[in-house]
C-alpha cells in the first residue's frame, strides 16, 4: 500500500478502476489503514506465538529446551513467511498486492475502527507533546521542480528519449530567463525609419523574418514592430510612403530581463504576440526574444533559419570547432554536447572575457571547464572568432 504509485493510481481511479479509487480511500486515513494493519499484524503474531506455547505445554509440559526451541521456530517461521516474504512480493509487485488487497483491508479498518481510534488518538497526543506535525493526506504534497525532474528521468524506460528530452526541456523552463536565450541586440535586423525611401524598400524586400523591429535615430529607440504580411499593399507603389509605414507599426513589447520563459510563453499567448524587446533594469534594449525561440528549448532546433544565423559552426579534420565570439554558450552545449557553465556570462566571448578578466590577443590559449580554447580573431575589444576542441574536454 506504501509503495504503490500514486500517480498511476490516480490514473486509474480517473478511468473509472473501483479497486483503485478504493485504495486511494484508505491511503487518504494513512493513520487509520496503518492501525488497523499494525493491529492486524499483532494479533496474529500474538496467536502464533501463543498457539505454539499451548502446543509445547500439552506435548512436552514444562520442558525449558522445548520452550526455548519452539519460541525460536515459530519466531522464524513469522520472520520468513510474515514479514520479510509477504513484505518483499509486496513491494515487487505493489499494484497486484494493494489493489485486491483493498476489498480486506476496507472492512478490517472498519471493524478495528474502535481500538484504532483510541490507540491514533493516544498517539495524536503524544506527538502534540513532542511537536511533531503529521500529514495524513500524502496525495497533497506538492512536487518541486527537481522532484519533477527526477520522476521524469525515472521514466526512460517507459517513453521514447526524445519524448523525454521535451519533458525535461519543458520543466527547465521555469528557471530559464529570457535573457539566456535572447537574440543580443547587435544581430538584431532592424529597420530604420529615417533611412532613405529606396533602401526601406530594399530592406523589406530582401527581409528573412516576419516580424522587423524599427528604430527611429538610435537602434535602441525601437519605436514599433513591423508586420512584413501588412507592406505588400505600401509596395505597389514606386516610393515607399513612410508615413503610411509608421502607420501600420504594432507597438512594441517590452520584456524584463529575468523573466523565467515558461511565464513569458503565457504572455505571448495571452498577448497573442510571437516577439518581445528584452530590457534591462535601467530600460536599455539587451536583445529580442520570440516565440520560436521558447519553443526551441522545449521541442530542439527547427530548420527554418535566415541566412544570417546559419554557419556558426565549422568543424575541422582534427575534431576542433572554429566558432564566432557571439555563440550562445546554450546553443553550443546543446548542439556540441559541451558542457559550459550557464549561471555567468551568456555567449562564448563572455566566458572567456570572465575568466581573462582581460581582452586577449589573437594566438591566445585558454582552458575553460575543460575545453582547450584557441582565440582566433579579436576585433573592437571582443572576440571574434575562436577555436575550441570538445575531444580533448576533461
């Protein structure tokens, strides 16, 4: 009855399963179903270890070896074949014992109801005296994440792998940020309103999203969205009229920073939005995050990719990786298998910056949670392109 599981129970018991919905009872008045078994047990033990006395008496009288002996026999056969045999199957196989099980135990815990209640009664009070609060109601515990987590790498022999993948992409959400899987604002592909008309028109010509932000003056002005299925009515015309163009911009949608993404997968569904700006504290523009986004860290990477974000990666003969500064640390762990810590700082370029604590030149080695890193290429004080070796990690 302990060892059942609970959820699979509550499975059964929502199809309709009598046995089922039977058990989940008695496991609700945990302190009653153990004292009658409790009570069940000793009695039993008792009649054994007293039958066998009656027994030795009328056999042998008063005969100390005799008495020794048979206290130890029946002690064994009760140990054998009372406890640890019936306890063992039980455990094994806890569905096939507890729910047949349930059609005895219901009327033993109401005919033991009376010495049950004065016996829970009596401990009640005694762990009152000590303080020591009971839960008889296990079902309501609440499960955190990592139990959750847990309860779902238990089940890798019950669900394909890619199934379970999802699951536990799904559970990370809630500690995962928008900031861990934002696009950084300088790849952004913005538009700019006060760019010439012809070059507007280019822009959204050659456009591989869509959705565009567009900025007024600075990049980090954004000043509205532009939905590409609305400009095909603008473009008919020879000149793009601008004024019309600011017309049909949706308002932007700002994101803090550290909001966990299966919250921020709520709000685009509630908002009925597929992108948000992302923000730090002060209000400056760290990036933008869509809705392709979350989903990619729930269901893997989807190939439907612009130009601009493909080739990131370029494998060498000898089993090294030359990879661009801005490589998410994520996306490279998660593509790569590498294992790069998250809880710091969020592209390539910010781990090795992080554990320089200087602007390295080209040529530079480094090794980072056991990866050789080679840096390429530095420019305008960041990294630019770098070479790692995952074979040779640690």
């Amino acid at each position: 009855m302990m060892a059942v599981n609970r959820h699979r129970l509550n499975h059964l018991a929502r199809k309709g399963n009598k046995s089922a919905k039977r058990t989940l009872q008695l496991l609700g008045k945990i302190d009653k179903l153990l004292g009658s078994i409790l009570l069940g047990n000793t009695l039993l033990n008792v009649a054994a270890a007293t039958l066998t006395e009656i027994i030795i008496l009328r056999l042998f009288g008063h005969n100390e070896l005799a008495m020794l002996i048979g206290t130890l026999t029946i002690a064994f056969v009760i140990l054998v074949f009372s406890e640890i045999m019936p306890k063992v199957i039980a455990a094994s196989h806890p569905e096939r014992v507890a729910l047949p099980a349930s059609y005895l135990l219901v009327p033993l815990v109401t005919l033991f109801h009376p010495v049950v209640s004065i016996a829970t009664a009596i401990v009640r009070g005694l762990l009152w005296l000590l303080r020591i609060k009971i839960q008889t109601d296990q079902s309501h515990h609440k499960m955190t994440l990592e139990e959750l987590r847990g309860l779902v790498l238990d089940a890798e022999h019950f669900m394909p792998r890619k199934h379970q993948k999802m699951l536990l992409n799904l559970v990370d959400l809630e500690r995962i940020t928008v900031n861990d899987v934002m696009i950084p604002r300088n790849q952004i592909e913005a538009l700019n309103i006060n760019a010439d008309a012809d070059e507007l028109r280019q822009q959204i010509i050659t456009c591989h999203h869509t959705l565009l932000p567009v900025y007024e003056g600075s990049p980090s002005n954004i000043i509205g969205i532009l939905h590409l299925k609305r400009v095909p009515a603008l473009l008919q015309d020879s000149t793009l009229d601008v004024a019309q163009l600011r017309e049909i911009l949706h308002e932007p949608y700002f994101i803090p920073s550290d909001t966990p993404l299966l919250k921020q997968l709520q709000q685009f569904q509630e908002r009925h939005t597929r992108l948000g700006l992302v923000v730090d504290e002060y209000g400056e523009l760290l990036g933008l995050v869509t809705l392709e986004n979350i989903l990619e860290e729930i269901v893997g990477e989807f190939t439907t990719h612009s130009p601009a974000q493909t080739g990131k990666f370029l494998r060498h003969d000898d089993g090294s990786f030359l990879l661009e500064g801005n490589s998410s640390l994520r996306e490279l762990n998660r593509k790569l298998g590498l294992h790069f810590p998250l809880d710091g700082a969020k592209t390539l370029n910010g781990l090795i910056l992080d554990h320089l604590e200087d602007i390295p030149e080209a040529g530079t080695s480094v090794k980072i949670a056991g990866y050789p890193i080679e840096i390429i290429q530095t420019q305008d004080r960041i990294v630019k392109v770098a070479r790692i070796f995952p074979t040779h990690a640690e």
